[in-house]
C-alpha cells in the first residue's frame, strides 16, 4: 500500500518538511546564534516592531541556542524572565529612564562623544553599547551566526564580522530621509538634503559589514539592491504578531488608529485623520467616532479628545484584539515611513477594512480598491471612509478579502523555514571558503 493511501496526498506534501525536521533534531543541528535586538523583545511590549521579534524569537528556540542582546530598563526583570525559556542567555545594556539616568549618562558619554558626538543621543548610546557588548561576546564565546535586527542598531559596526552574519533591513533608512526631503521647502529643504546624503553614506557603510541583508517586502529588497550595489538582499516574510481575531460586528461606526503614540509618524497620521477627514465624515454621519490607541500618546494628541468627545484616546492597551474586534474601519493615512506597517497587517488579519495611502500598503502589497482601499489626497481618503459607512455589504467584503490576503501571506512557520535556510546557506558558504 502506497504512503499516499495510507496516510492522505497532505502527509506526501508536507513529508519533506518532515524529513528535514527530523535531520536536524536528530544529528543536534541546533546552531547557536546570536540575536541582537534595540530594545528587549517581551510579549507585552507595546510596540509591533517588538511584538514581530518576539514571535521570531519564539519560532526561532524551537530549533536554535540563542543568546539575546538587547537594551532594557531597569525595571525590566519580569520582562526579562519570561524570555529565559527561550534564551539560553540573555545580556542587556542599560536603558535611560529618569532624567538623573540620563542625565548621568551624557556625562559618562562624553569621552566617548569626541570621536562619535552622537552618542549623546539616548537612542545613538544603545546602539553604541550593544555594538560594544556584541564585540565582547564574539571574544569570550563561540557562536555559528549573528543576526541583527534593525539598521540602525549596527551604525557603530566598524568591520565585517568574523563570522556568517545577517542584517534584518525592518526599515530602509533612506526611504524616510527621502520623503522628509521631498516634504521640505526652503531652509528647510538645504537641511533635509544634508541628512539624506548622510542616512545614504551611513545605510551603505552599515550593509556592506553583512553577508546577507533581509529586507520585508520585495519593494524594499529591489531599493536596497538599487542603492547599495553588490548587497546580498533576500527577502523575509514575517508571520503575524498575534493570533489572528475573527472580527465580530462592529458596534457604531467607530473608526480606529493603532500604534505607538510618541512616534511622529503616527502623530502625523492622527492629526491628518482628525482635521482633514473628520469634518468631512461627519457632514454626513455625525455618529462616527475615532478611537486612538497607543502608549504614550503626545500631548497634541491627547488634546484631540478635549476638543469633541467624538475622538477618544485610550493610551497603552494590554489587549489591542477588543478594540479591532468592533472597529467600523481602520483608518491611516501615512506619509512618511518605510518597510511593513506591522498595525496594518494585523487590522487585514481582523477582517477590519483598511483605509491608507501608498506608504501605509507599500510593503504589503495588497490589492487596491479588493484587500484595501488606498488614496493619497484628503478628498480621496474621506471619500474611500464613506464607501465603507454607506455601503455595510462593501465594508464586509473589503474586510474579508484583507483577512484572507493576510492569512495567506503571513506565516510564521514559513518565515521560520526561510531563516533556517539562510543559516544553512551561509554558514556553508563560510565553510567553503575556508
């Protein structure tokens, strides 16, 4: 009697995937690697971008030994213990939290300060000590392969690494220092330019250190392979931060923005919500709402619930599932940014409708006008909000087929089979050369 028979057509499709499982669980081919994250990846972050790695850090235990670096507070030691069952180790380098802290860290940062001035930046000083601490541990230790989140975390990396190393390209730098300079007239302008030709020469010296630099859609691995000749670029489709919400109905006509509220980009996009498409909505229904969720919340921000009780903002929420769980529409208009817009992703995965600009879906890459509806002027942005409010029978379809491109896309276990064959791929390659 064939397999096929005996076990069904699923087990013949999924029996390599078997077969290669139970090679590396049996010949103990766990590499030990090395993970080096800007900030400490724990399920209740408040932030997608950690929520993404502590999935990957989740999926990536179950077949490797890793050592975590990552800057913490020093209030993070539950945090910190509920990482250890994945983590063989975990080191962190302190974060600021007091103005005493951080004012005590400019002092101790300015011998260091003349050879780099822009350690003096909180944000510049942890890349600066996680760069330091991953120097340390690649003397005293022995690991099969470094990878590192974020770009920006290696701009203090000097030289290649001696060892297979990977680069995990969240953002493109040079996206954002683009749209600033594009957005800016004047004085202004002559500034932003100077910038741009920095993030430029910084990005390019940063990937060069990486045997392998993985970006998040295919729009950013091309811009890098464009900008950075000679980069190896592949890339890297992250599975879904939570469990994906069966989107219940919703309840009013409550319109909802996720994401972390001291961010310029997402104040920028609550604002743009709030003055440009509200007026406009509510002509014609006074009874929609806006619902602003995210740690916090910057003080112009806040202003906005003051201002009409329309508009409420609920700060840091343990359980973001409640509030898409009965969202009319989710709604973003982003101008500025790059990469996977992670809050997106996770209100397609809802079945919650989606109403953005070409930024908000441009890593994503779903289809205008069936998974998402995408404009880029407040006419067309109001205009797409009350498509979705006439018509409820739209409004479930365009939810739907979100939901379902998310589902199909995003796949933790796929991203977690990619990975592994990134290892292996460059760990032989170092091996060959050798």
């Amino acid at each position: 009697m064939s397999l096929g028979l005996l076990f069904g057509a699923d087990f013949i499709r999924l029996l390599p995937d078997i077969q290669a499982n139970l090679r590396l669980i049996f010949a103990d081919a766990r590499m030990n690697l090395l993970l080096v994250v800007p900030y400490l990846p724990h399920e209740k972050i408040p932030h997608a971008g950690g929520q993404v790695v502590h999935q990957e850090l989740r999926h990536l235990s179950k077949w490797h030994r890793i050592t975590l670096v990552a800057a913490a507070h020093s209030s993070d030691g539950l945090a910190i213990e509920s990482l250890r069952p994945f983590c063989a180790e975990i080191h962190t380098v302190k974060q600021t939290q007091s103005l005493g802290e951080k004012l005590w860290r400019v002092v101790q940062s300015l011998p260091i300060a003349l050879r780099h001035p822009s350690v003096l930046k909180p944000r510049i000083r942890r890349s600066y000590d996680l760069t330091c601490t991953v120097h340390r541990l690649l003397r005293e230790k022995s690991f099969d392969l470094v990878q590192v989140e974020f770009t920006d975390t290696a701009r203090f990396f000097r030289r290649p690494l001696p060892l297979p190393s990977i680069l995990v390209a969240a953002d493109v730098l040079e996206k954002p220092a683009r749209r600033r300079l594009e957005s800016s007239r004047g004085i202004a302008r002559w500034l932003r330019k100077i910038d741009y030709r920095r993030t430029i020469r910084l990005e390019e010296r940063i990937v060069q250190f990486f045997d392998r630099v993985l970006a998040l859609s295919k729009h950013d691995a091309d811009l890098l392979a464009r900008l950075y000749p000679g980069t190896s670029v592949s890339v890297l489709t992250y599975g879904l931060t939570r469990q994906p919400v069966r989107r219940n109905e919703p309840k009013g006509k409550d319109l909802l923005f996720v994401g972390a509220m001291e961010r310029m980009v997402n104040v920028q996009s609550v604002m743009f919500t709030a003055e440009k498409l509200l007026p406009r909505l509510w002509r014609e229904f006074p009874e929609v709402t806006f619902t602003i969720v995210g740690g916090n919340p910057a003080p112009v921000v806040q202003e906005l619930a003051k201002r009409d009780a329309r508009i409420r903002v609920t700060g840091f929420v343990p359980e973001v599932e409640t509030y898409l769980a009965t969202a009319y529409a989710f709604v973003a208009p982003l101008f500025v940014g790059g990469g996977i817009i992670i809050k997106i992703v996770e209100a397609l995965s809802a079945g919650v409708p989606v109403v953005t600009t070409s930024v908000g879906n441009e890593g994503i890459e779903a289809t205008r006008g069936t998974e998402l509806l995408q404009e880029e002027t407040p006419d067309g942005l109001a205009e797409a909000c009350l498509k979705l409010l006439r018509d409820p029978g739209f409004r479930d379809r365009i939810g739907e087929q979100g939901r379902q491109f998310a589902l199909r896309k995003y796949s933790w276990e796929a991203a977690t089979k990619f990975l592994n064959q990134q290892y292996e791929e460059l760990i032989s390659a170092r091996k060959t050369k050798e």
